[in-house]
C-alpha cells in the first residue's frame, strides 16, 4: 500500500510542475564544459606556446571565446553577453586543468566601469537552439583601455594578444605566440572542444663555433664558446613590437554583438583565408565605422606577404615595414627559440630581403644572414647559426 502511495504522490508533483518549470531543471542540471588540445609546431612533438617544457596549456594562460550564429537573423543564446563584456567575448582562464571565467583578482577591467570586474559565465543560460553556432577561441595577453573616435568620443576595450619583439623573458615568448581554434556546432551545444593551432611560426637557433677548440665529434664543445650573457637577435622583421596579430575569421561579419575599433571591423575576412594571420589591428580616428557611420575604427593592416586584401575588394596601401628587431628567448647558451609572424621578408619596392642574425657576447659579435625569407602559420624552422 505503501509502494502506491509513494507513486501516487509523484505523479501529482509532477502534474503540479509547469513544462517551464521542468526545462529550468534541466538547464540547471547541465553545465557548460570546454574542453582543449594544442597542436604542436610542424616538426616537433614537445615544446608548444603554453608550457616551455612541453605538453600544453598550463594554469594561468588566457583565452577568449567568441559564438557566432552565423544563419539566424536573431540574436541566440550564447552571442550576447548583455552588455558585461565587449564584443560579447567569454574570458577564460585555465585553473586545475580546466577552463573557469576570469574573476577580479586577475585584474581586468572586463565590463568598462573602471573597476576590477569578472567575465560572463559562458553556459550560465539554456543554448541549445536549432541552428549551427560557431565557436572561436584564441588566447590574449594584454587589455586595451582607451577612448576612441572623434574627440575622443567612445570608451573602448579590447581583449588582445600583443607580440613582443624582445622575447628574452619567457612570459614574453608565450604572449607573442597566438593559438587560434575554431569549432562548427550544427546545433547549440553543452561540451565543446577546440583544436587549437600555431598561428605564428618559429625559429630555433643552434649556435655552433668553429674554432680550434670546437670539437665537431662533440656538438656539446660548442656551449664553452658562448657565456651566459649571449644574445641572438634578428634584424629586418616587421615591425610590430607590442601590436595585435590578427587572424581571419570568415563568420566575423555575421557578429551581431559588436564593439566600436572591435572584433568585426578587425578580423573579417573571405572564405579562403579564414584562420590565416591577415595583419595587425591599427585604430583610426579618422576612418568611418562599418557600424555606425561615425568617425572611428579599428582596420587591418598586412604584413608583407600577408592575404591582401583580406575581406572586400580593395587591397590596402598601408603595409608594415620590415625594419624590426627581435630578440630571441635563450634556452641554454648555444640554444634560442623566437616567435615571429607569418610573412615573406621583403623591402618596400617588393623584392626579396634576407633579415640578418647577430649573435653578441661580451664584446664580440657575429654576425649571419637568415635563410629563410618566408614563414607560414604553425611552422617550426631549425636554423643552424656557423661562427
């Protein structure tokens, strides 16, 4: 008697129970999981952007997620962020090996109110509507604070991966290498994985010397030759020192949360060139915004060698100059990484221009020419330098 008592008993909560109410039970029993694997460099299978020593993202690291729903004429769930973050990006940071929202103690000023603020909660709502929503993930470095447009006018925030040219510092070699995925979803989706690629290349540098006292029977010979103060530097790259790569994402036109000198003016681009490098982010004041017909907005400006143009028709007559230095991050004394921008190293009138190594120790100096003269995404190029 008992036993139909306890039935009886659910079947009338259950008719108590509204279908909202039922569908708020399940969204509450859902949770919205990233998951993420890093592919290596072309060529090797050890040291990636994340962790020097070698297997992937580590705790600490950034990222930030954009979703697209490329073929609805509305706004869907998981495109807005209602106004608490700009461009609508989820900012994430890696903890105990998994992806949890950016909170006030990493400093950021995400919401725009000139206080130390949290990211959105990505999955905090119900996404599963029916139709494809396109996930976009990239790590970032550095907010952007500034007031854009005419006067001044407009308060702006960008989420940004910044490329430093001195990679000495080992957190300055990771910041200026920028990993890129981006996941199709036919539906709205719970668990979520993402590729993420290289989308700058690398140089290894092995030093050798070639004198009497150089062994060639005994490579390890050669790290006598070079004191710990040794440099590697490479002079003729783009000069985009503390600039944003940008990589071409084919859905950012179709963003209906956008942000004035943000995501959609920047990274747009055609069909065949979505997920390649297109340049740098440049902000005009003196430009007319795609948006909103007001004076002010961010563009893309190539490197050479780098898709032009990369979204419309008209090519862009503002390329970066190939007259910067790096310098590279020093494994050991006769080892160094450097990350750098896919491009082709050429000069002004469009011809061909080796960048040169210089390799400074104490008072001497060597001095090589680089010969490589072009540099695709994810790639990893072994230079021997001979002294």
């Amino acid at each position: 008697m008992r036993k139909y008592i306890s039935i009886l008993t659910v079947l009338l909560l259950l008719a108590a129970c509204s279908s909202d109410e039922i569908v708020q039970r399940e969204q509450e029993s859902h949770e919205f999981t990233l998951t993420t694997d890093v592919l290596p460099f072309k060529g090797e299978t050890a040291m990636t952007r994340s962790k020097l020593d070698g297997t992937g993202f580590e705790d600490g690291d950034w990222i930030r997620l954009k979703i697209i729903c490329p073929y609805s004429s509305s706004s869907e769930y998981g495109e807005s962020t209602w106004g608490n973050s700009y461009d609508a990006f989820f900012l994430m940071k890696r903890k105990g090996g998994s992806w949890v929202p950016l909170d006030t103690a990493d400093h950021c000023d995400i919401s725009g109110t000139y206080n130390y603020s949290g990211s959105p909660q990505v999955g905090s709502f119900y996404e599963a509507q029916q139709t494809p929503y396109v996930y976009m993930a990239s790590t970032w470095s550095e907010e952007k604070n500034f007031r854009g447009g005419t006067k001044g006018g407009f308060h702006v925030l960008q989420y940004s991966h910044v490329f430093h040219a001195d990679q000495r510092k080992g957190e300055h070699y990771k910041a200026s290498d920028l990993l890129w995925g981006q996941q199709y979803m036919q539906t709205g989706s719970w668990n979520v994985h993402i590729n993420f690629e290289h989308k700058m290349a690398c140089i290894t540098f092995e030093l050798t010397a070639t004198n009497p006292s150089y062994d060639p029977e005994n490579p390890e010979s050669s790290a006598a030759q070079f004191s710990s103060s040794s440099i590697l530097t490479l002079e003729g790259m783009p000069n985009i020192d503390q600039q944003e790569v940008l990589v071409g994402d084919y859905y950012a036109d179709r963003s209906k949360i956008n942000s004035r000198f943000g995501y959609r003016e920047k990274n747009s681009c055609n069909y065949e060139h979505n997920g390649k490098v297109i340049g740098i982010g440049v902000n005009k004041d003196n430009v007319k915004s795609t948006l909103d017909n007001n004076m002010g907005r961010a563009v893309c400006v190539p490197m050479t060698g780098n898709p032009n143009p990369a979204f419309g028709d008209t090519p862009s007559t503002e390329i970066v100059p190939n007259t910067g230095v790096y310098t590279a991050y020093k494994v050991d004394n006769t080892h160094f990484r450097m990350i750098v921008p896919p491009c082709e190293l050429k000069d002004a009138e469009g011809n061909v221009k080796k960048a040169k190594i210089w390799v400074r120790d104490g008072e001497r100096r060597f001095e090589m020419e680089l010969p490589i003269t072009k540099f695709q995404e994810g790639e990893l190029y072994p230079v021997k330098v001979i002294l």
